[in-house]
C-alpha cells in the first residue's frame, strides 16, 4: 500500500495539532494557527500537505507558494519572517525497522514532490529543517541541493546550580556578580514584543541589514498559537527597557528567536547573560530538556553562545532551482 498525499482536508486540520505534537520534528511553527498567521503576513498561499498509509498518518509538510512576476515559488518556512525552522514532520516512524522507515519516508516525500511539481511547478523551492530531522536524503535523490547549517543547544539537566556550573567563568561571573536589585526581568505581553522588535529593527538597520519582521506577525502568534508558546523576555533598570528576547516553546524545548541584540541604554549591565539564564532557568522550572540558541554560523556570536557550554546540532537549508533563480531569490532576500 502506497502513501496517499493531499493538502488537509477540514478533518485533517481538526487533527494537525495533535499530529504535529507526535512528530519528532513538530515545532511551533508546524501548528496549524502558526501556518495561517505565516501565510497572512508573508503574503503567500498556505498548502498544509498530508500523507496517510491507509487511515495511518505518516507525515506533514507545510508548503508556502509564493507567485512574483509571473514565477512560482516554494517556501518552507516563508521568506522575511526569519522562522529557524520548518519543512516535513514524519509520524509513527519509530516503530519501524529501518528498512520499512526508510520505504515509508521515501513514499510519503514523493507523494510531497509529486504534488508541489504537479500543482505549484516552482521555479525555485527552499526547505529548511529542524534539528530533529537528521535524514535529508530525500531531497538529495530529488535533485535539491543540501547545505548542512548549526546551531547550539543548551541541554537543560539537574539543578539552577549545577546548570550555572557548566557555563563558562565569566558567564558564571556575569550572572552571579550582578546585584539583582540593579535590574528587574519579566515575561512580558504584547507591548515587550513591540518593544524587542522595535529594538532588533533599529539595530539591525544601523548594521544595514533589512528586517521585515513585524511586531503583527510575532503578536498573532502569542495570541492564536494554541499549543506552544511566544515568550517576550524583558530587562529593566530603574524602570526603563534596556533589552529583551523573544523565545518561543513547543513539547519540551525553548528556542531563543529574536532580540538579545546590543542594547544603546548606558548601563553597565550583562544583560544579554542575564536574559538567557532567565529563559534557562524558567525552562528548567517548566521541565523542559533543552534551550536552542538558534544559529551557530557567525564566528563572532559564536563565542557568545559557547560560552553556555552548548552542544552543537545540525539542520539542512535545501534549495530546488537554476541558478538564475536561486540569484533571483537572493536578491528577493527570500532565503535567510
């Protein structure tokens, strides 16, 4: 018996959420409220595609089409909105010998490719994964071209205190040594997401980089995501906002999004430190197992991360298209 591919039906939907917890490679994004407010502010078209083995549901794979100038193309996640991760989740794999897992994933991924070239006919695609989706093959076989990318991950394990003990001297120093009563962190709502945003937008222009990620889209999510969690971390002193992050949650790990960018309030403060340790140490009072710091590509915020003693993971950036249309999408900024 084959797998059967197709964009969700209602039925289907009513499901996805439940589905996407049971994946191994589910993540807040992959919810189904994630994808519409994905599809809202990116101006593309949502097809959330499924593939089931009789009644048995084998895997899911949001695509984004996004259609300018005449050319189609294909996202996963959307451009512009700098989400780390989306692309395929499988289920009710594990129970497989590796032999049937591996006919089974191949099944579902050409029904998946079948479709998109069928229906969509891209003229380029971009699939990035998360770190839990270790078997890229697929796309190798596919004719798409498979860039491995990093990034660490804190695993969140025993006490406050021994957790602290693993990370480097002057990030034990800089969260141990700074007088708590010198600065105040919080879990914000929605004005701490305007402000992080507004923050990481006026930093990023002063470098010269674009970012077109509004504070919306990052709301929408907080508000509508039904079963993970937009956190906006934020730090003050003496009432005034000096920096924040955004982190966001799904089953047992935090990710750290955006923010946690350079702060222009003159104070001597390590708030960059503090901010993490707060989402650290309130993901390990939640039971969760690990903090992905997202990236680990920059040399230079490298040794910034490293210092939180993180392993290090892999992730695949995958792109389908001739060269002229991988340079178009460049110059789009429609990759990263």
């Amino acid at each position: 018996m084959s797998v059967d591919v197709r964009v969700a039906t209602d039925d289907d939907v009513s499901r996805w959420n439940g589905y996407v917890d049971r994946s191994p490679h589910g993540t807040l994004f992959h919810e189904y409220e994630a994808l519409r407010v994905q599809a809202e502010h990116s101006g593309a078209t949502l097809h959330p595609l499924i593939g089931y083995k009789g009644q048995e549901p084998v895997g899911l794979f949001p695509v984004f089409e996004i259609r300018k100038q005449f050319v189609t193309t294909a996202f996963s996640p959307p451009p512009h909105l700098r989400i780390p991760y989306l692309g395929p989740a499988f289920l009710n794999m594990d129970k497989l010998k590796q032999r049937k897992r591996e006919r089974r994933r191949q099944q579902f991924m050409d029904g998946c490719f079948d479709w998109i070239e069928t229906e969509l006919g891209p003229k380029y695609a971009h699939v990035r994964t998360g770190t839990t989706y270790t078997d890229s093959r697929q796309f190798k076989w596919h004719e798409y071209d498979v860039t491995p990318e990093y990034t660490y991950v804190v695993d969140l394990e025993g006490s406050r205190e021994e957790l602290l003990m693993t990370f480097s001297s002057d990030a034990r120093r800089n969260i141990t040594n700074t007088p708590e009563d010198s600065y105040e962190i919080e879990e914000g709502g929605i004005d701490a997401i305007r402000d992080i945003t507004t923050q990481v937008r006026h930093r990023y222009e002063s470098q010269g980089i674009r970012f077109d990620v509004p504070a919306e889209f990052v709301i929408d999510l907080y508000e509508r995501s039904e079963n993970g969690h937009v956190r906006p971390y934020t730090l003050s002193h003496d009432g005034e906002f000096v920096g924040g992050i955004l982190a966001y949650e799904h089953d047992d790990t935090a990710a750290r999004w955006l923010g946690g960018v350079r702060t222009d309030v003159d104070v001597d403060l390590p708030t960059n430190d503090l901010l993490d340790w707060a989402v650290m140490s309130d993901g390990l009072e939640r039971g969760l197992a690990a903090y992905d710091l997202v990236g680990a590509d920059t040399p230079r915020i490298n040794s910034y991360k490293a210092k939180f003693n993180p392993s290090l993971r892999t992730y695949y950036s995958i792109e389908y298209g001739t060269w002229g249309m991988q340079t178009f999408a460049q110059l789009y900024n429609s990759v990263k």
